[in-house]
C-alpha cells in the first residue's frame, strides 16, 4: 500500500475515500470554517489534501488518514491576508514551561 500523490489516485480507493469523509465530518463538527460570499475580485485559497499511511510498531497498516490543507503559498501579503502568526502550542510545551516557572520561582 502507498500514499496516494493526488486526490485523483486516492478517490479510485474506498479506504481513502472513507478517510476524507471523516476528515471533512470532523471538520465540519469542529465548526473550522463557514462559507461566505467572497468580495468582488478576489478567489478564494485553493486546497489538497495530503495522505498519509499510520503504521502500527509492528509495521501493519492502524489506519489511513487524509488532511485538507490550504495552498497558503499562492497568497500575496497585503492583498490575501495580513498577519501571519498563529499561536499553536503542545502541552509538552506547556508543562514544561510550568516546570521551569515553579522552579525557578
């Protein structure tokens, strides 16, 4: 088995057409976007999807997954968008900063 390069290839099988289908429900259940009315002359950011195979230790297959990405490289700053910045942070991180602030004082 191997990732798909293109949603054409991926479309052609069940297992990945079932991993978009929960991508897209689970989207849609996090409320990650609503659809709007683009302002005159301007397109909206085209996307993909992106594949991957999630292994087991033991090499089997645990599951497929497929994401929905944004072609964020085709946007002009200034006319598509304005800050970049998003605030992401793993709780790995998160504790680890506690840490040091208890230690420290």
């Amino acid at each position: 088995m191997v990732e798909p390069t293109s949603y054409s290839t991926a479309v052609k099988d069940l297992g990945w057409c079932k991993a978009m289908d929960v991508e897209l429900q689970a989207l849609e259940e996090n409320q990650t976007w609503i659809l709007i009315d683009l302002p005159p002359g301007k397109d909206a950011v085209d996307y993909k999807y992106v594949y991957k195979i999630k292994r087991n230790s033991d090499g089997s297959v645990e599951r497929l997954k497929a994401r929905v990405v944004a072609k964020g490289y085709t946007q002009q700053e200034g006319i598509d968008y304005h800050e970049t910045f998003s605030l992401v942070a793993k709780m790995v991180t998160v504790r680890y900063l506690l840490l040091v602030a208890v230690v420290r004082d």
